[in-house]
C-alpha cells in the first residue's frame, strides 16, 4: 500500500514539469473557438515580439491626445430623450 502511494506520488510529480512546458505551447496553438487564445492578445514575455509590442506601448502613451477628443464624441441633449415610465 505504501509503495503504491508512493508511486503515485512520483508519477504526479513528475506531470508537472511537463505541463510546465506544454501549457504555454497547447495555449497559443489551440484555436479560439476551442479555448485558445483570443486574437488580440500581446505577445508572450520575453519574447522579440514583446519587445516590440512594449515599444508601441510607450509610444502610443507619450503621444499627445488630439485638442477636439472631447468634440468627437456626440453629445445628446436631454430633450431628444424619451421619458422613462
């Protein structure tokens, strides 16, 4: 009974560094319908992608917002409104 624990316990730990190294890869080539990873998703740490994806990032943030951002949007006015009943 003790040497069957202890097999178990051997082989359960030993599925662990394997799914270390398969998740990641299970993960980025299922496909979304099947529980994959969503199409604008960034790229994975550590990666030259990521790199690259962090420096549109901080580009994107340091540029100016446009003057009329607040004008883009239209506004309603409260009698274009139907009343709520």
């Amino acid at each position: 009974m003790i040497a069957a624990f202890a097999l178990a316990g051997t082989l359960l730990g030993g599925c662990s560094s394997i799914n270390e190294k398969m998740g990641p890869v299970v993960g980025d080539t299922l496909p979304q319908w099947a529980g994959g990873l969503p199409k604008d998703v960034p790229p994975r740490k550590g990666t030259p992608e990521y790199d690259a994806y962090m420096k549109e990032q901080e580009r994107k943030r340091l540029e100016p917002a446009p003057a009329n951002a607040n004008a883009a949007a239209p506004q309603s006015s409260p009698q274009s409104l139907d009343p709520v009943h």
